[in-house]
C-alpha cells in the first residue's frame, strides 16, 4: 500500500478550498456580520457613519443611551441610525447578534414607495426603534450565521439575501411598522435625494421633477447624475416600470385605472411600454 497516496475526499477539499480563495475574494460582501461575546462584555455597537439593523439571536444586550440605558433581549432588532450611534453597550448573557449595513439595502428597496410612507407615518427618525423578530425572519438570520460560520462571503449570493430580507420585512409587518423602522435610512440621506424622492409621481419627465426642485434641467441631471449615478431619464422609466409591474401582480384594478394612473395615452402606449420593460408576461397571465 502506498501511503503517500492522497485520499479522494482530500483532492475534493483541496479543490473547492482553492476555487473559493480564487473566486471570493474578488466579490466579497461585509453587508453581514455576525458577533460573537460573553457575558460582561463592554462592547461598541453600531457602525461609525453608517446606519445599521442589529438582530439578537441570543443573550441580553444593554446599551447606553446618554444617561438612560435599554435592555434588549434575544429576538429584539433595532435600527441603529448613523445620526445618533454607535453606542456604549454591555453583554448580560452570552450573546450573538447580527449586524447589517442598512444603507446596503438601499438598491433593492422602492425608495419612492418608503419615502411615501415614511412621509405619512414617520416624518421623524426614531432613536433606536426596536422591532420584534418573528418566526420565518429568525429562521432566515439563522441562514445568515451558517453561512458566515462556514466562510461563504459571496457578493452574489448576499445581493439575493438582501433582497430576501427586503422582502420578508414587508410581508411580515406592517407599513406603519416599516416606517417607522426604516425611516433614518431615508432621512439620513442628503436634500437633494429626499426632494427628488418627495416631488416623483407616475407623470414625472425629466422637466417637470427639475421644476419641482427649482433647478434647470442642465443642472437637475448633472446633480442627478452625481448623486444616483443614473441619468434622469432612466431612472424614471425604472421607477415608472417597478410601479407598474407592483400594480399589475398585486392590484386588482381597471386597465382603465391604470392608463389614466401612470398616463398613458393608449392601450398600444401601454403595451409597448410593457414590451420594453420586460412587463408582457407578467400582463398576459394577470
């Protein structure tokens, strides 16, 4: 027997240990991170100039708020705003927690639709609003510990978790709820973001938003180009097709409602619109 042979499942580890070091690094994601302290532990929690969610998985968390303290427990998320933390805090068990770069989610969440509600129900940013982790959501934060335990640290694979979460959230509270909570990522955002995101609706042109702003439309998309790195124009039709897309899945309304909704002035307008957006499946088995 030759014992310096090389065992089938060792060249199979070797393998995808090399494929991961070579792939990985280049798309790697910090969106997530998961902590680890004991009891007693005085800790700094929150980001330095980035709002955060922290989710709690496991132990009591004390945190220092000025002069006044909060105890959060296990199953207890808080949104952390960059405004207001980090925060002094200190471990009363052994704890785990999750801490998510918010500001991360912010290309897969309808920044008009939040702006909206936030608009409505939470004009304030609310320091350290604290939500309580249901079920289905703590079965997918436990996804996220495995996946950081075991060294997985993708781009791709956290792009879909975002949007994951994006998604539970709103299936699993209420926008009053979700207003309230997700409101210092919207108002920690510059004047410029929060007037473009105030004054669009379904008819907005290029014009009309500049208008809105008091700008010219030279320097409307010069500014705007700056600040979301798309040129006016796109971003529109974007925002115009995700709305229609949402109105056409999840709302039982007329056709007439929605040509006279988003403006437009024909059914074939309307059609070649959904043909451009990618919209006509969606359409043909509403």
């Amino acid at each position: 027997m030759n014992l310096y042979l090389t065992s089938p499942e060792k060249i199979i580890n070797e393998y995808e240990s090399s494929l991961q070091n070579y792939i990985l690094p280049l798309e790697k994601d910090d969106s997530f991170k998961v902590h680890y302290h004991s009891e007693d532990s005085d800790i700094l929690i929150g980001i330095p100039g980035e709002n955060s969610i922290v989710f709690i998985m496991k132990g009591k968390v004390l945190i220092q708020k000025e002069s006044d303290y909060n105890l959060y427990s296990k199953n207890n998320m808080l949104f952390i705003s960059k405004a207001f933390g980090p925060y002094k805090a200190t471990t009363k068990e052994s704890s785990i927690y999750i801490e998510l770069k918010s500001d991360n989610l912010l290309p897969f969440i309808d920044q008009v639709l939040l702006n909206q509600i936030v608009s409505l129900y939470a004009p304030n940013s609310i320091e350290l609003e604290k939500l309580h982790i249901k079920k289905t959501l703590r079965y997918f934060l436990s996804g996220i510990i495995y996946y950081r335990r075991n060294k997985i640290f993708s781009k791709y694979v956290y792009d879909m978790k975002k949007q994951e979460f994006v998604f539970l959230m709103r299936t699993l509270y209420d926008k009053q709820t979700l207003a309230r909570f997700f409101s210092p990522i919207l108002l920690s955002q510059n004047q410029f973001r929060m007037e473009v995101l105030a004054n669009y609706t379904h008819n907005s042109s290029v014009k009309s938003l500049a208008k809105k702003c008091f700008m010219t439309t030279k320097t409307f998309t010069r500014k705007f180009k700056t600040e979301f790195g798309i040129t006016p124009y796109k971003w529109i039709m974007h925002q115009k097709a995700k709305s229609l897309e949402y109105y056409i899945v999840h709302k039982t309304v007329s056709m007439d409602h929605i040509l006279k909704e988003f403006h437009f002035a024909n059914m074939a307008e309307f059609i070649a619109f959904c043909e451009k957006h990618n919209l006509k499946t969606k359409l043909l088995s509403k």
